[in-house]
C-alpha cells in the first residue's frame, strides 16, 4: 500500500543531467518511488466538480498516469499524456490501447507542442531541476489556452538529499508563476495522501490574458 512507502525519496542524488536516459533508467530499473499507486485523492476531488468533459487535458511526466484513468472513467474525453521516459510510454500505450479519450505522448514537456484547457500537476513540477522553473511556468502558459489553469500538487517541504525530488514552498513557486498566471490558490492541501500530509499545497494557477 502506498501509505507504508517512502514515496517522497523517490530517487537518491545525482550529478548526471535529467534527461531522457536518466528518467528511462529509472523506469527500467523500476526505480519509481514517487509512484502512489492510484490518483491523488485532492486531483480526483478537484476533477470530480469540473464541468467542461470537453476540456483538452495536460498530463505531463505523466509517469503510470492514474489520473488519466480517473479522468476516463469521470467522462473526460481528451486526454493528453507525455513522458520523457520511452519505457514509461510503452506501459502507458499498453494499458490505455483501449481508450480512445487517452492520447500517449513520449517527449519532452519542454518541447512539446499542442493547445489545452487544463493541466494537471502531480510530481512532475519537483522532478525538473529547479533552475528551469521559469521554463516550465513559460512553456505552461504557451500550452494552455485564453482560460487555461493548472490544477493539482507542489510539495512543501525540503528534501536532505539532491533532488530529485526537488522541494520547495509556495513563497518559492508565487514569484516563478506570477508572472504569468493569476495564483488562484496556492494553500495546504487538505485531503493529501497519508504520507505527503502537510507536506504539499493544492494549486490552481489561471493564466493571465494580457502576458
Ligand atoms: C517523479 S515522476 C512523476 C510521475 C507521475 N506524475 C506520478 O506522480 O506518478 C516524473 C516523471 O516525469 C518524467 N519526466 C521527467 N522529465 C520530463 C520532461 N522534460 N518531459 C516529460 N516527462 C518528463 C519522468 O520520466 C517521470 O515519469
């Protein structure tokens, strides 16, 4: 059960760049701490209460996706799902081969092209080097559309070993996503899973028109 793993030190130090070799050896080394095991509670909760089943959705680092599985099943029907890793994808584009609603991407965020309503974060944020938080705040914006958001999961909290997982706190995320989207909450998460409890905030960020 998730709640008996250490699911926050998902991978141990390194010195090697985040890339695509990084990410995919850890999949076949099934190095995949972060993995819950289902979808975030605070996700599926949020989701549950969103009107728009038309809504192109953003998963990215999806890893085993389970919000995309929750995200079928509630009636959603354009779901995009990228990963870095080819052995993730592969995992992915086998179990979702029956779901139209379900596209599987393998690339990278950063370069990823498309237009979408909504995106949902969940340790994908804390898995890319600090110094590209502005990239990953700019590359979002350019993703989503006029009324677009990004909804889900930031830790809050520090990690003692080199990331990732890279942590960090909401006074830390405001000035990366101010610029560019309107901090429509950034607060405790109140239905967290047992083991991040207190350790992470809820966010949905609206990106702004003018920028
Ligand atoms: C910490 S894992 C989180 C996976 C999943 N979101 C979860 O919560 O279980 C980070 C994921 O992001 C993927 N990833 C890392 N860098 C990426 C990038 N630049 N573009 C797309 N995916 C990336 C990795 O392969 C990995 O599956």
């Amino acid at each position: 059960m998730a709640e008996d793993k250490d699911i926050t030190c998902c991978v141990k130090a390194c010195d090697q760049p985040l890339d695509k070799t990084y990410w995919n050896t850890q999949w076949e080394n099934e190095q995949i701490g972060w993995d819950i095991g289902y979808a975030a509670p605070a996700i599926v909760a949020y989701m549950q209460q969103y009107p728009n089943k038309e809504a192109r959705i953003l998963i990215a680092g999806c890893g085993n996706a389970y919000e995309a599985e929750a995200l079928c099943d509630m009636g959603f029907k354009h779901i995009t799902l990228v990963d870095i890793a080819p052995k993730a994808v592969l995992l992915l584009q086998e179990k979702f081969a029956d779901k139209p609603e379900i596209n599987v991407v393998l690339g990278d965020f950063f370069e990823h092209e498309g237009q979408y309503d909504l995106m949902i974060e969940q340790t994908f944020f804390c898995a890319i080097p600090p110094g590209k938080r502005t990239d990953y705040a700019q590359q979002a914006r350019k993703l989503l559309s006029d009324k677009g958001k990004i909804i889900g999961l930031l830790f809050d909290r520090r990690f003692e070993q080199q990331g990732p997982p890279f942590g960090g706190c909401p006074c830390e995320y405001k000035p990366v996503f101010n610029p560019y989207f309107e901090i429509k909450t950034m607060d405790l998460c109140t239905n967290s899973i047992k083991p991040r409890e207190h350790q992470e905030v809820f966010i949905i960020l609206n990106k702004k028109d003018n920028e």
